[in-house]
C-alpha cells in the first residue's frame, strides 16, 4: 500500500506480507517501482482519503 512519496519522488509503502513488523515501512526508487507496477496494473491505481488529506493541487488534473 502506498502510504506517500519522498521530496524526490521515491515511493514509500506499507507492506502488509512484511514477516516482521520492522519490515513493513518500506521506500522504493521510483523508477524501479514504476517498472514494477506499470507492465503489470497498467498504471490502475486507487486514492483513499478522506477531507483532512486533499489532493496535490497544480498541473496534475487526472485525480
């Protein structure tokens, strides 16, 4: 589950198979995790939040 992004754009998750509970709190390269979950979801993703957490605003409209 992605839980939010690095300043430079790294991927952080929580990993919820992780076998230890150190483990969970994950941060992956961008790049790599684009090649990773692109090929395979076809950039399908879903945003949950709720009011207390707004969208970025600027030049993304696609939300």
């Amino acid at each position: 589950m992605i839980v939010g992004f690095r300043t430079n754009g790294d991927v952080v998750v929580n990993d919820p198979a992780a076998p230890t509970r150190s483990g969970v709190r994950r941060t992956y390269d961008r790049g790599q995790f684009e090649n990773a979950w692109l090929p395979r979801s076809g950039g399908l993703v879903y945003v949950i939040r709720d009011d207390a957490h707004p969208l970025p605003a600027g030049a993304h409209t696609n939300w």
